[in-house]
C-alpha cells in the first residue's frame, strides 16, 4: 500500500456531526473529539503518534532531552503513566517536587509541542513495584486491589482528587496538551467487573477530569475491561501482527478511532535471566500497516531509563509459581537506550516514518552528553548497618513490612532461643531473599525466586537468632496485585515446632545519615564509601561486577539494585547526580565483599549483550 502523507488533508472533509458520545463530557465543543473512525483536532483529523516515556525513571535535568527525542521521530505526542505510590509513600502525605513534579512535566511537553495521552490509573503496571499501587493500602490483607472494595476505592478516590488538584487543569480544552485521560490499565487482563471500570470512571470525573477518556486493554480481552462509550486502545508487541489484533478489536467495535495505546517494541528484565532483545523486522511490519491505515500508534517504550531505588516490580509465574523480580535498568530494549542514546531500532523506525511524514515533522537530535570513563577505584571506608536499625517491635509471630508501616528496604528478624534447639528451620514463604545468621554467625541464605523455604541450624540456649530479609519489587501484573505482602509470611518453625516471640527491626533505607563509616573491610552485611573524581560533566555506568546483592548511591541518589545473578552488571548514574570534582558512592552489600572497587563505563553490560554498541 501506497504510504498516505496526504492523509491529513484527505480526511479535512469530516463533520462534527460525528462525533463520539465522550465529548459532551463539559458544556460547549471540545478542542478533542472523535469523527467516524478518526480522531479530530479542532475540527481537522488527527493521528496520534506517541512515544511512552516515565517521569520518575529519567533525571529531571534529562527532561527535555527525552521529549525532544521524540519529536526526533517525528512522534506528536507523549503517552505518561502517573505512578500513585511515587507520590504518596505514606497516607496523605503528598510530594510533587522535583522528579515528582508531574505538572512540570506535562507542561514541558507541551513546551516541546507534543499532545499528552495522561494515565492516571490509578493501576499502572509498567514494571513499576506494585503497579504503582502503595504497599500501605495493603498492610491491611482484606484489602482487595483493583476492585470495589471499600478501603481500596476510598483510597483511590482520595489520591484521584489530590491528582486532579495538580493536572486536572492541563486538559486540552483548559489550555494545556493532555488530549485524553485513561481510566485503569488493563483491566480486562484481571477482572471482569464493569461496575467497578465505570466507578473508576466516576472517580476521575470527580476529580476535575472533564475531556475524552479512555481504555486500554489487549484484543484478545477487551470485552472484559474496556468501557465501550469511552474511547479504546489495544495493546500488543513485536511478535504480534497489527492486522490480526485489529481483527480482534474490529469484533468487539466495528468502527470508530483506532489506537495501538503500546506497541511493545522490547521487553523488561528480571535477575537471574538474560537481557531481553527483540527483533525489529516484525515491529516495523507492524508499524508499516498501522500507518499504511490510518491507526493512531504509541511506542512502549520509546525510552525506558532507570527504576531507581526501590521502584522496580516483579512479575509471579502462575504455571510454575516462580517469583520474578525486575531488574533496575528499564532499557527495554527500547528505541533509545538506557542513557537516551539512539538505538539500531530507532533508526530503523524512523526510516519508515520518514516514508510517511514529511521532512518537518522530524527535529534534530540533541546534542549527545558525554559518556565518562572512571578509572577503577577502591571504597575504602565501611559501616555496620546497626545505627539505621528502627524501633524494636515484638510480636508473637513475625509480621510483614507493610503491617510495621514500612514499604520497601531491609527487616531484621531477631528470635531468643531458651533451650538448645537443632534441626530444619522453615520459613512459610520469604519475601523475598534471607540472610540467616546465629549470633551474628552466617547460617546460609534463602532465594524466594528459587523457592528456598527451609536450612539446617543448631543453637544454645540463649542464642539470637536473625534473619534479614531484603525486598525486592512487589508484584505488579496478575491475581498477586495487592497481595504480595513482604516479610516472613505463614510463620517460622524448627523441626516442626513453632518459634514464638519475634522482635522487629526496620531499615528502610531512605536516609542513610546516621552511619558511622571507619577506615577498613567489613563483613557483610555492611555500607562500603568510597570517593572518586569527575573531570568534565557527563554520564556513567558503574560497574558492580565482583560485588554480591544490595544497593548503589552516588552523592544520595540511589540508583537501584545490584545483584550478582544478572543480567545487569552496572548501575546508570546520569550526568545531573554527578558533580565536576570529588563525588561519593555508597554500597550497600548483603555479603562479604572481597575487593571493594568499582569502576565507570560508558555503556551497560549485560550477561547477553544488547543492541547498543559504544
């Protein structure tokens, strides 16, 4: 088929009279509005074709140069999920600055010229530690996600209206580039209950949104999640054909816009597996006959960047009942990389849009940053992790994190022995990986993806036992939503008898101020400091390999998890948490580290290379 750069004007010739039942949503004429099978923008047809990108993931400095590398593609708008548990870590307790700052972001993007597809929610998914659900709504285990569960829809409704307090106002027909607001995320992979879809509806339209609004869900299960009367998107991926999944859709609504809301073009990463890379040649076919008809496209993800700190996910394998953490690096092998540098496939996507666009829709590239080189050099100084140890908590039977108002980061576990005891120890579940130590003595360790329950251990009257559980993403994707409380979960026992009487201590690592670094080695689990230099501004990825489990600072920023199972040997430390001088890095280790050193690179290593070359 012949490609259609005149489609825009070809299609002038569409009425108002068309439009679709959503734009009644306010008085008078939306700016947005539907017209038989197309979209239409002040009264002229419009297809959207959008690029995902996620705020919390770039460096605010980064901003702009991930926007306009959209507009590199000649892409007109941004598709950005809002991530609930990013802004409100506590109940009530609200943060919109800095990298949080979501009206700031929109704002830019409409600054750069683009439209804004805007995904409330209040689910995400997007590999985001619990789709982007708070852990605290659950420290109550009743609670049920993504339902009409009162606690959860109360909960919902309250940040819904807080979110519309910050962004309800860049609504298109207000003057600002959201075109259309999603309702959920799909939901019809998860439930089923239409009731509960049009009351998350209702609680968007009572928080301020008054515009077009929207589904998304995949073809195959549309019906079960998509509100008819709104507008709705498919999602599918690179081993997907274009033409069968709008087969699908046609089934379910026969006409109207069309929309692919993500066009997977990679894929996420979980430890202990290789690094995902998928080929273009299918994505493009793709591509090509979406454009060649019409259809309004979004790249998911046009660039991943990183899920700093403890935002990372976790998928469940329900056929093998395997726990699947998500790795810090969100390349996604996506159309630019981890650092925003072009990739082959961005190349060879923007080929094929320049078959269908003409020459001044496509803006330059910006000027590349620098990638940075940092010798190897040693961490000299450690820290006992004692000092950030919380309030002790005691209980009879050990209680999840969420229950002790903490989210994410480290538990100790501690247990009195008053009688000599030998045998099995086993553990209901761990959520998620254990260090099992007697009297500070390391006993072994217990992997949740491995499914490791239960180790051998003998103790005198009077020893302490402890076991320090890491956290790692909560579940994101499937029935687990909501339901992956971390901790030690279903109770402890030795050879078959109960352990009562547990005291709790916290380490959520948010503020690692009172740590009291000495010249010297420690063992694990320690802090490590070290300090290296930076001579011109720029990027780097540092590198962890030699080190075992834990995690990574660079002048404060924490920038996610290492492990030592792969895929992913480095940590990205964008150009703005790097300073021209002297800098710190903190690392975090759960085991004894041999030789405390590391060193900058200026690409990502990966136990299967990626497509990116240096």
């Amino acid at each position: 088929m012949i490609p259609r750069r005149t489609f825009l004007a070809g299609a002038a010739g569409l009425t108002a009279g068309a439009m679709a039942p959503f734009t009644a949503a306010r008085a008078g004429t939306s700016r947005f509005t539907t017209a038989g099978d197309h979209f239409l923008l002040d009264g002229q047809p419009l297809q959207i074709l959008a690029g995902e990108l996620h705020y919390p993931r770039i460096a605010r400095a980064d901003w702009r140069d991930r926007l306009r590398k959209l507009k590199s593609l000649g892409l007109n708008t941004l598709s950005a999920y809002v991530f609930w548990n990013a802004h409100e870590k506590a109940p009530g307790r609200y943060d919109f600055t800095g990298n949080l700052d979501l009206s700031a972001w929109l704002t830019l993007a409409q600054e750069e010229g683009l439209h804004v597809l805007l995904r409330v929610g209040p689910y995400a998914c997007a590999e985001w530690d619990g789709g982007a659900l708070p852990a605290w709504v659950f420290a109550d285990e009743s609670v049920k996600a993504r339902s009409l569960d009162t606690t959860y829809m109360d909960l919902s409704g309250r940040w819904l209206k807080r979110l519309g307090q910050e962004v309800a106002h860049l609504e298109i027909d207000k003057g600002g580039p959201v075109l259309v607001t999603q309702v959920e995320n799909e939901y019809g992979s998860y439930g089923g209950d239409r009731a509960y879809m049009e009351a998350v509806r209702d609680q968007i339209r009572s928080a301020g949104f008054d515009g077009a609004l929207y589904t998304v869900d995949g073809a195959s299960v549309i019906e079960k999640g998509a509100l008819p009367s709104l507008i709705n998107g498919i999602n599918f991926g690179t081993t997907d054909k274009a033409e069968e999944e709008f087969k699908r859709y046609a089934a379910f609504k026969p006409s109207g816009p069309r929309i692919c809301t993500e066009l997977w073009g990679g894929w996420f990463d979980h430890f202990g597996e290789v690094h995902s890379a998928m080929p273009a040649p299918p994505l493009l076919d793709s591509l090509k006959w979406m454009l060649d008809h019409q259809i309004s496209v979004s790249f998911y993800m046009a660039h991943g960047g990183t899920s700093f700190g403890f935002d990372a996910g976790a998928n469940f394998d329900r056929k093998t009942e395997t726990y699947q953490p998500d790795i810090s690096s969100y390349d996604y092998d996506a159309l630019f990389d981890e650092a925003g540098r072009p990739t082959p496939k961005f190349s060879a996507v923007l080929e094929v849009m320049k078959r269908y666009l003409p020459a001044e829709r496509f803006a330059p590239l910006p000027a590349p940053q620098k990638a940075l080189e940092i010798p190897r050099f040693r961490l000299t100084e450690t820290a006992a992790v004692t000092p950030l140890l919380g309030k002790p908590v005691v209980a009879p039977a050990p209680r999840t994190l969420e229950s002790l108002g903490q989210s994410h980061g480290l538990m100790r576990y501690r247990h009195r022995f008053a009688k000599a005891a030998k045998g099995t120890l086993r553990i209901g579940e761990v959520r998620d990986y254990a260090v099992v130590s007697v009297n500070g003595r390391r006993v072994g360790v217990l992997d949740r993806r491995l499914n490791e329950r239960e180790i051998a251990l003998s103790a005198r009257a009077g020893d302490s036992l402890e076991i320090l559980i890491d956290t790692m993403g909560h579940v994101n994707y499937g029935e687990r939503i909501g339901r992956d409380q971390k901790g030690l979960i279903g109770g402890v026992t030795l050879d078959g008898q109960p352990l009562q009487g547990w005291t709790h201590e916290g380490l959520p690592l948010d503020d690692l101020g009172g740590l009291a670094f000495q010249a010297g080695m420690g063992d694990g689990p320690a802090f490590h400091r070290g300090m290296f230099e930076v001579k011109e501004a720029g990027y780097t990825f540092l590198d962890m390999r030699g080190w075992g489990k834990g995690y990574a600072w660079v002048n404060g920023h924490n920038l996610g998890r290492h492990w030592s199972v792969g895929p992913q040997r480095t940590l990205f430390v964008p150009e703005s948490f790097l300073k021209v001088g002297m800098n710190e890095v903190v690392v975090f280790d759960l085991h004894p580290v041999q030789a405390a050193s590391l060193a900058g690179g200026h690409a990502q290593i990966w136990d299967l290379p990626g497509q990116v070359k240096e």
